[in-house]
C-alpha cells in the first residue's frame, strides 16, 4: 500500500490501558476501533481514544515505529503522551474532518495536524 503511514496509540482513559497500532488509514481505522469492529483487546475494553500518532511516508520507518512503540515500557509510552498531548485529550474529532495529508514525514498532535 502507498503512504503515508500512520502510527498511533489509542488509550482507554488517561493514564489508562494502552494500545499501539499502524495504519494507513488513520480515520478509518480510529472509527473501527471505536465502533469494536477490529477484534482484540480494543473491542473487549473501550481503548478509543486516540491519544498520539506520528504520519510516515515510508511504509518501513512506520512499521519499524510501531514495533519499537509496542516493544517499549509502558512508563516511556506515558511520558511520550504526555509530551505531545499533556491532558490526554481524544484527538480523533480534530482529525475526522481534517486532512492530515500535509507536512514533515512524522507529525505529532495537537499542533501540526489540525485544520
């Protein structure tokens, strides 16, 4: 599949359980979660809130990304939210109706990804 690539960490709450996946259909695959049509641990606990992605144009860099992302300590994981997104906020309805085509090969929210 062509890019760009998206990975991504969804969360049930803040501080709460964690899940790290990939895509290349950010939107889309945020409402499947949403709407537990991906089987796993997001359809048996609300882990929905999309809470940090970063945006790849190589499918390699983004695949390596999120295999580093689901390999690290959940403490690494938490401070790099809290980076990026200090109140946890569900990121999801600033991108729905944006486009997140534009920009640098990685992007972090809030601010380079909105409308």
């Amino acid at each position: 599949m062509s890019g760009p690539w998206y990975s991504y960490i969804l969360a049930s709450k803040y501080h709460g359980a964690l899940y790290v996946g990939l895509t290349t259909d950010l939107i889309g695959e945020i409402n499947a979660h949403r709407r537990n049509r991906i089987g796993g641990l997001t359809s048996l606990y609300p882990i929905h809130r999309l809470v940090y992605f970063e945006r790849h144009a190589d499918p390699k860099i983004a695949h390596d990304r999120a295999g580093v992302l689901k390999r690290w300590h959940r403490k690494w994981k938490l401070e790099l939210i809290d980076a990026h997104n200090p109140d946890w906020d569900d990121l999801y309805p600033l991108i729905a109706d944006c486009s997140i085509e534009s920009g640098a090969e990685t992007q972090d929210l809030p601010d380079e990804a909105l409308c």
